[in-house]
C-alpha cells in the first residue's frame, strides 16, 4: 500500500481554500497550533484513487512568498524545510476564477522552489455568469502544471483534484520564468558560492525574516558580493521580481484567458451601497444582530429546556439506581450535574457559531469589518484592530491571535489589552442564566427583553474594548499610523456543509475543551463540599436534630437544614466564608465567591460549579435554574438572584479577566508577564468598582 502523502493547500485570502479543505476532508480534520507559536493549524485526512491516503494542510492565507506577517511565515518556512515532516509532496494553489492574475503571483513563486504544484480554480461555477472562459490545455501548458476547474458548490472538480493529487509525480517541477534575470550577475555569483542550493531558495533567504533550518543567513551575508546589497536595493530587487512575474502572468492570460464584460452579471455595487452606507449600514448591522440574539432565544428554548430537567432526572435516577455510597453521590451530585451546567448552553452557542459562520461565508463579514474602520479610527486603533474584536465574539484566544496582522507593535498591544473586553462565547452560559433569573419575560417591539439584555451586555463590553483603547492610545502616546486594507470577496450564499462543519467543529471544540476543565473542577468542588474538618461537620446531624428538638418541622425541612448546616462547614463552605465579606457589598454570598474563583479557570464554569454546590446533599428532582431561583439572602432576605444582585454579577463578568487561558496567550503574544499582570489587575478592579455601584444603586 502506498505511503501517507502530505499535500499543503495555499492561496490568497478569500479564495474558497477553506471550501476546499472541507470537500476533500470532511469531518475528518482538527485544528491546533503550530509548534511554538500561536497560528492555526489546520490538518484532515483524504482518501484518494487506489488506496492513497493524503494528509491535507490548509495553510494559512497568503498573497505572496513576501512575508510581511507571522502566518505567512509559517507558509514560506513550511515550503522551504524539507525535513518538516508536514513538508508537502505536492501543493495545490487554490484560485479564485474572477482574480486569477493576481493568484497566479504565488503560485508561480512556489513554482520557482521546484514543488509539484496543482492549481485549483475555485467557483467555477461562476465563470459563465462572469463572462469568463479558459482556455485550459493552453494554460496547463505555459503554467507547467495541470489544472482542475472545481466548485465546491455545485460539488464538481473534486474527483478531478483527487486524481491530480494522486498523480502528483507526473507533474513539472520546472519553473514558469527565470526570476534570476532581475539582476543576472548578482544571482550568478550567488549560485556560484553556494552550487548546491536552490537559487529561489537562497533569494527568500536573503530577504525574509524566517526560519529555514540548516540555510544560515550568516553564512550568506559572508559572501563579500552579497553584503553589497542594501535593504533599499533588496526591496527594489523585490518590486523588479514582481513586476517580472506579473509579465509574464499577463501574457499567459491574454492568451489563455476570456472575459466579456456584456455577459457579466453583478449586484455587488448595489449592495455594498447599502451595505456599506454610513446611516443604513449601522442600522442593519444592528437589525442583524437583535435578529440573531432573538433567535438565539427563541429557537434553543425548547431543546435547552428538554436537556436541563433530563440531567435532573438523570441524577435522581443514579441517586435512587445505584448502590448508596461515596461514588453515587459523585457521580449523582458532582459529575452529572456539573456536565449538565455546561451541555445545557450546547444549542444556544451551536446557534451562535451557526450565524457567525453564516455571515463569514455570505462575504457580510468583511462589509461589517470596513463598516466600523470608520469608528475604530476615533479610538486610535488601526482598522485591522475589528478583526480581533469581531471573532473575540467567539472566544478572545483565537482573536488575540489575529493581532498578529497588525504591524504596528504599539496599535497590536492596545489590540491585545482589549480585547478580552468584548463578551466571548465563554460569558454566555453566565449570562443566560442569570437573564433567565433576574431578567422579567415581556416584549419591546416584539423582542424579548432578555434578548434585548444580552445584545446590551455585547454592546457594553464592545463599548469598554473601545473606550479603553482611547485611554491606552492616549497613554501610550502612539503616533504610528497604518493604512487600512480589507479585501471584498463576493456575495455568495453560504455552503451548507461549510456551514455545518464550522457549527460541529467551534461546538465540538467549546463542549469538549470547556469539559475537561469542568469535569475535573467538579470532581473537586463536590469532594470539598462533601467533606469538611471538624466537629461542626462530622456531627451535623445531632447538632441540627437538638436545634429544632422543639421546633414542628418535616423530615424533609429537617434533612434540607442538615444540608445546608453541612455545606456550610465543609471545605468548601469554610473557603466561601473566608471571602464573603470581600463580596458581600455587590450581592454576592460565598457560593457565588466560589464560582467566581473556579471560573478562572474558564468563564462557563460559573455555571457548573454553581449546579455542583446547589445539588450536593439534595434529593429533590429539581434544575439548577430553579434552584438557584430558591436561593435567600442570608442578610436581606427575599432571593439571592435579584435584580440588583443579577446586574451586579452581569457587569462583573463583562469586564473582569476571568480567563486564565487567555492571560496565558496574551504573555505568549506580548513575550511578557507584564502586560498579561496590568490586564488581570486593572480588569478585576474594574469590574469590582462597577458591580459595586451598580448593586449599591440597584438594591
């Protein structure tokens, strides 16, 4: 049987690359890092004609070898070490058929390495309602390479590709032009001092800041001929070779290429008018986003409601089926509940990832990006600065990551610092279920007022990343400035399995990485709550028993009293009492304290920890949404969840770091504890002042 191949796919941003990626892997894929640093990796395997295994890379986007970012040093890096082992046996260029000049820069660049390179020419199904005709054999003939016409959404081409990639040794390795002509004698002299290395290879070695393994830039700069070069001059050298290959393109295509412009059909120009109107376009923005957060109401209630009063009922069930004893009550009072805190929030973030992915793939997105450029500049932060704070929506690790487009290292910083403001994914289980306690059903102009709370907290954490930013800008004093460039793709309609392997995929990754944590927290917090040191805990039963010797109460009161009497004095409960008094002025009591402590681990656990303490020692078939709703004020009385109370917590998650995953990415962006210390420091106190305030004015 044949070895596993490794096939890298490349190509500029927008190019359907992703499309691609899914076709040929399917669910059969995952995400992670590369080693050492934080870009996404993302890797699947595909089955290919005779039993041919290929293990897919989808490399992050790039407009060219010319690296100006980190990810796109991960792709000249990759091309250029052949003992990686993800080192690609072939590459396939993916192409947008509407910008085929400019995709065909890279390829001819990945050419010059002597890679065996495919090209794929995406959204071929768009070519005739473009006016747009190839001459494909034409093509494949001066390009030195072999062409599939694909769409991945009429789902054609893919078949094609697969045999392409699994013939991968039938293609050229020569290269489309001689780049080396730019300045002929200064290449000659250096494939004279080093015979054995690839010319290209040894120009990007020369004019990128990357890392190429045993190819020592030293040993380069040594040769007196090439310490003559200035960066002017290489820069210079650098605009002289794209000017060379763009040439050459534009000749291949004026052969190999048709476009008539009385055929094309587009409403681009209309809808990006709208779109992109400095009135209208704010207002369906917003329109949008009270659709989506309605939506996220109103569909996920019954299936939310379906899934919190079966963890109920499970836990009964193990609490009455199996064997009384220390792992029932584990399992029965720790694990399934503190599960269920977290699976319960699966379909409302399923439907949140859901029209994320759905403006994503329709193109909207970018139009929401260039919208609010306009008011990002107000606040000194550079355009690009809307990216992270867009997807810091869905968590703020992957969006402190998308900082490194910025290159401004002052405007990446401030970047960095706020985005943890904005209400990630993590927030919305805390958020929900407190709505769902404090905040009253009813309708405004037909949306729900919790709806209308939830968008209001998106907007109040959007609004503090930005305000911050001004203050930071002002502090920091920046004065760099940076041009704004965001490309358009074309409107489309999103593909449906695109759009459903995203959803599973940002699921699958939110359930199981937030599980790990809550499962392990909830083992923890159900042992100290289930134990504690002592007298007081030891002999709850006699001391609650003379307590109401005299007093007519139920059997059922009396165990509920033995309950509370003991979580009060186990482990846990000691805890909770040692920091109640530092809470207690914004509403909180020490079962809130030890939520907000274990949720550092991960925002959502809030949740979780709550529905593990509020279900130890009882045998009640009741949710965590009622019980938390039973909860007294031990000092004011009435319940615990109250208006004021509710608004207190709400605003303390808005704006406190409550993340250690992500004070662990930012310390690895920034190469520093500082930066990492001031956030953690600044947003708790933050937050603590404001909930104060609010709980003060509100109770």
């Amino acid at each position: 049987m044949s070895k596993q191949i490794n096939v890298a796919l490349i190509g500029n941003p927008n190019t359907g690359k992703t499309s691609v990626f899914n076709a040929l892997t399917g669910l059969n894929q995952k995400v992670g890092n590369y080693p050492g640093i934080t870009v996404e990796k993302k890797e699947g395997i595909c089955k290919l004609p005779r039993g041919v295994k290929a293990h897919i890379i989808d490399l992050p986007g790039t407009y060219s070898l010319n690296a100006s970012s980190l990810d796109e040093n991960v792709v000249i890096e990759l091309l250029l070490n052949k003992n990686d082992k993800d080192f690609p046996d072939v590459a396939v260029v993916v192409c947008d058929v509407e910008n085929i000049k400019r995709n065909l820069l890279l390829f001819t660049q990945i050419k010059d390495l002597q890679i065996p390179t495919i090209l794929a020419i995406n959204m071929a199904d768009r070519m005739a309602y473009k006016g747009i005709s190839l001459d494909v054999e034409y093509l494949e003939e001066h390009l030195g390479t072999k062409i599939a016409l694909i769409s991945t959404r009429k789902k054609t081409g893919i078949t094609e590709l697969k045999e392409l990639i699994a013939n991968y040794r039938e293609l050229s390795n020569e290269p489309c032009l001689s780049a080396s002509e730019i300045d002929k004698p200064y290449f000659d002299n250096l494939q004279k001092a080093f015979p054995n290395q690839l010319l290209y290879k040894l120009w990007l070695v020369i004019t990128q800041d990357v890392n190429f393994g045993k190819i020592d830039r030293n040993a380069i700069d040594a040769v007196a001929d090439f310490k003559t070069k200035s960066n002017t001059d290489l820069k210079r050298l650098q605009q002289k070779e794209t000017i060379k290959r763009y040439q050459f393109i534009n000749n291949v295509l004026k052969e190999g290429q048709t476009i008539d412009l009385s055929t094309a059909k587009d409403l681009r120009i209309k809808l990006d008018r709208i779109l992109t109107h400095k009135v209208w376009g704010y207002v369906i923005f917003g329109l949008i986003l009270l659709t989506i957060f309605q939506a996220i109401y109103d569909w996920s209630s019954i299936p939310m409601d379906f899934i919190d009063s079966s963890f109920a009922s499970l836990s009964e069930w193990t609490k009455n089926a199996m064997p009384a004893g220390t792992f029932t009550n584990l399992l029965s009072e720790g694990i399934i509940p503190g599960i269920g805190g977290i699976v319960i929030f699966i379909p409302q973030i399923a439907f949140l990832f859901l029209f994320i992915s759905v403006l994503e793939e329709s193109g909207y997105m970018s139009r929401v990006v260039f919208l609010m450029d306009r008011v990002m500049r107000r606040f000194g932060l550079s355009g690009k600065s809307v990216v992270p704070l867009i997807s810091g929506t869905a968590c703020a690790i992957p969006a402190i990551m998308a900082t490194r487009n910025i290159e401004s290292w002052k405007e990446r910083l401030i970047t960095i610092l706020v985005t943890p403001f904005t209400t990630c994914s993590a927030r919305l289980p805390v958020y929900l279920i407190i709505i769902a306690l404090v905040i009253p059903e009813g309708r405004f102009l037909g949306l729900s007022y919790q709806a209308l709370t939830l968008m209001l907290l998106y907007l109040i954490g959007f609004g503090a990343a930005v305000g911050s930013a001004w203050l930071l800008n002002k502090i920091l004093n920046i004065k760099s400035k940076t041009f704004f460039v965001v490309e358009m793709p074309n409107y489309k309609l999103p593909l449906f399995k695109n759009v459903v392997i995203t959803v599973i995929e940002k699921t699958k990754a939110f359930v199981f990485g937030a599980g790990k944590i809550i499962l392990a927290i909830s083992i923890v917090l159900w042992f100290l709550a289930s134990y504690g040191p002592g007298e007081d805990f030891n002999n709850a039963e006699a001391i609650i028993a003379e307590q109401y010797a005299n007093q007519d109460v139920t059997e059922e009161d009396l165990d509920h009293h033995i309950d509370s009497y003991k979580l009060e004095h186990s482990y846990i409960g000691i805890t909770g009492r040692a920091i109640e008094p530092a809470i207690r002025p914004l509403g909180y009591d020490w079962k809130i304290g030890i939520a907000l402590i274990s949720s550092f681990a991960a925002r959502e656990v809030f949740v979780g920890t709550l529905a593990t303490i509020y279900n130890v020692g009882s045998d009640e078939e009741e949710t965590i949404k009622n019980r938390m709703a039973g909860e007294v004020n031990p000092v004011l009385g009435g319940p615990l969840f109250n208006f004021a109370s509710g608004i207190s917590l709400m605003l303390f998650y808005a704006f406190a770091m409550q993340c250690m995953s992500t004070l662990a990415i930012v310390k690895k962006e920034t190469n520093s504890w500082k930066w990492p210390t001031y956030q953690l420091v600044i947003m708790t106190a933050f937050a603590y002042v404001v909930a104060l305030i609010a709980y003060q004015l509100l109770k």
